[in-house]
C-alpha cells in the first residue's frame, strides 16, 4: 500500500500533507498519521469506521498504526476495506501483544519468537496484505502498562533475529521498538530500526536522550500517549497552566497545543492521535498549521516532566 520516499508536499491523492512531510522507514509520509485503535468503538457501526478512514486520506494522512490484537481483528479488516492501494496509505502494525478474553485486560503479552512471527502472519491475513511496510516490536522495558514475566520475559536478541528474519522473507518491510528503554534501543541499532514508539509527551520527557539518539539515526519517533493521560493517576498535559494559556491565546484547543509541541520540538517526530470522531479528526490534522513563537515554546519547554511509571 506505500511506495518508496519522495519529498512531496501533497500525498498520492493530491491531498497537503497533515503536518508536512516527514520520513518513516525510508518514505516520505505526513507528519500526522492516524493511530486506528480507537476505531474497536465502531464494532457497531462498519460503515462510520470506513467512513473515518477514507476521510483520514481525504484529510492528507497516509500512514495508519494498527495491531491485529485492536478489536481482534476487527480494524484491521477495516483497513483492509477502506484503503485503496492508490491511495499510497503506509500501514504500520505491531506485535508482541494478542487478546485475551478471559484476563482483566483486554489483552496480554506475546512475546516469544514463534508468537511474533504468528502475529505477523495474522497481520497480513487480516490486512490482505503480502508484506506489512513496518512492524513494531512491542516490549514492556519502560513505559506504563505490562511488565514481562516468566516465558514471557524474552531477550532481545531472541525477539530481533525473528523480526530479522520475517524482514528476510519480506512479510515485513522494516521493524520498530516500542516500550523500550535507551540501553535496548542502543543494542538494537544493528538490527537497522527505523521507528520507535514510546509514551511520551510534554509532562513526560524522560526519554530525551533516546529522542536526540533516534534523531541522529534517522529513526522516527512516534510518541503513544502524548496527551499524557492514558492511566488514572498520570499527568495530563491539558491540564498544565502554560498549555491552557497558549490555547486561549492562539484560540486552538489545549490537546492542540500539546500535539503541536510535539512536532515543533523535533523534525523525526510523527503523530498517530486516534479517534473514533470526525470533528476530532479534523481538529487533530490541523494542528499541522498550528505555529509556536519562540516565546510560547520557551514557555511549553519549562513544563515539569513527571510522567510516572504505571505498571498494570
């Protein structure tokens, strides 16, 4: 569904980038993308799910951050449904995960080799897809949410000569790291990553130094969360004074303001906010035409970072 890079201001449909053109995996895509986890919300409702799709590419979003384990399947098949392969739409998945139906979560870890690769392959049957352009490996180094434990606690390398090899036999384009930590990102730059996905937001920058790193390399950052507000008892970047001070000022909405840090405070970043609503949408794409004077930004910069590390 992606061809390779070139710098075009407009995507394949003649849409403006949302955000501007940014690079992922070796492709020029739009600096805002779409995170389609919310779309599980539609389950009801098919043709609303489509219908927020195509008006992502309506829009000038052409990346989309899936997981065959987002309503099991159920938005991948929308995906599949919606896109067009004129549309150039790059679809990035991720593994590590699958559902559970019987825990307290709606989830849990799939973390051995023959469970990675077993995900990948539900990727491309649901998706309809022969490769997959990027897949990220979702580990539990940092981050809120699940720690590994058990057979599920794997070592990297073990995790990383199975992606190696799917990228091999060409299921996968490239591979990402998500929830990791500087150590493990630094071990598996010869693995040739190109994107990582972290929580990280303005009230939770303890991942600076993997950002500027991520920078050097040519490695995307996506940052998940970055409204920061993801579990009971984290900060939420809407609630900052600053951020409340600039939205009234530049008459957007405070998550605008937040997400518009976000890609002012560095060139690799890529946004993947997520919704199930139209006007959310809309809202989302055009922070890209949101512009932060110095001033504001030395203001947004001097936000505590607190982000806490929630383990469920």
């Amino acid at each position: 569904m992606a061809s390779p890079a070139r710098s075009l201001p407009v995507t394949a449909t003649g849409a403006q980038r949302a955000g501007g053109p940014g690079d992922l995996a070796g492709r020029t895509v739009s600096r805002i993308g779409f995170g389609a986890m919310q779309l599980e919300r539609l389950r009801k409702d098919r043709k609303a799910a489509i219908a927020i799709l195509r008006r992502c590419i309506e829009l000038g979003i052409d990346h989309i951050d899936t997981a065959q384990f987002y309503g099991h399947g159920f938005v991948n098949e929308v995906i599949r449904e919606a896109v067009r392969p004129e549309d150039d739409v790059m679809v990035v998945s991720k593994v590590g995960a699958e559902p559970d139906t019987e825990g307290p979560l709606p989830l849990r870890l799939a973390q051995r080799p023959e469970q990675l690769r077993a995900a990948v392959e539900d990727n491309l049957t649901t998706l309809g897809m022969e490769q997959i352009p990027l897949v990220n490996l979702r580990r539990t180094d940092t981050g809120p949410g699940l720690r590994a434990e058990g057979d599920q606690a794997v070592p990297l390398d073990d995790q990383l000569a199975e992606m190696t090899a799917l990228r091999d036999e060409g299921k996968i384009g490239a591979i990402g790291l998500s929830s990791v930590s500087l150590d493990v990102l630094r071990t598996a730059l010869p693995a040739d990553i190109a994107c990582v996905q972290n929580a990280y937001s303005l009230v939770a920058r303890d991942d600076e130094d993997m950002l500027r790193l991520c920078l050097q390399e040519g490695i995307a950052w996506v940052p998940y969360f970055p409204l920061g507000s993801a579990f009971a008892g984290m900060p939420k970047v809407t609630d900052e004074p600053a951020v409340l001070t600039a939205a009234r000022d530049l008459g957007v909405t405070p998550a605008q303001v937040a997400l518009a840090w976000l890609l002012h405070h560095a060139p690799n970043v890529l946004l993947i906010p997520g919704t199930a609503n139209a006007e959310h949408l809309e809202a989302n794409v055009a922070v890209g035409a949101i512009t932060l004077d110095e001033q504001t930004l030395s203001t947004l910069d001097a936000v505590q970072s607190r982000p806490g590390d929630i383990i469920v």
